[in-house]
C-alpha cells in the first residue's frame, strides 16, 4: 500500500530531519548493543551467531529507512511504535499527516 500524499517543501526539510534523528538513534541503540553482545563471545559459534543478528538487523534497518514521500507516513507510524520518534517530534507535519501516522501507530 502506498500513500499519495504530498509534501510541502518546509515539511520534507522537517520529515528529513525526524528521519535522520531516528536513524541516528537506532544504529547507535544498535551499536550500543553490538558492543555488549561482542563481549560475551566466547566461541566460533557466538561469532556466526552474531553474524546472522547484524545480516537481519541490517536488513531490517535497509529496509525500514526509506524517505521516499510515498512511504513516509508508513515509515513515521513504525519509528513511532519501535519508539525510535515521538508523536510530538511530528507536530510540525499537517493535520491529515498526523492523523494517518497517529492513527497508523494503533494497528
């Protein structure tokens, strides 16, 4: 499903950044976390472990980070329900925006 609502310059400048800012906070959770999880290694197998855990969460990353304008509002309600944005950080976006990532976050 993908959305055709437009976007106001000074509204993809916002999304943008709300974009960035997530991003940032995910992959540096992610670090934070790859961190710890290489301390434990104590075998091969904790390596292949581990390999596979970064192949999906990149995967899952790759693919959740996608600004095209189709697929913002999508990618804005899931950032929100992983807690990687706050419905307040989008107050700058229209009304009909809001209402589709707010009401989105509940499905």
């Amino acid at each position: 499903m993908v959305s055709n609502i437009e976007w106001t310059t000074k509204e993809r400048e916002v999304a943008q950044e709300i974009f960035d800012r997530a991003y940032e906070r995910e992959t540096g959770a992610l670090v934070e976390e790859i961190r710890d999880k290489a301390s434990l290694i104590a075998k091969l197998e904790d390596v292949w472990q581990l390999h596979d855990y970064l192949s999906a969460k990149r995967h899952n990353i790759d693919g959740k980070y996608d600004f095209r304008d189709a697929y913002l509002v999508f990618v804005f309600s899931q950032l929100v329900k992983e807690g990687w944005v706050e419905l307040n950080e989008l107050e700058d976006l229209s009304q009909d925006k809001l209402k589709k990532i707010s009401a989105l976050t509940r499905m």
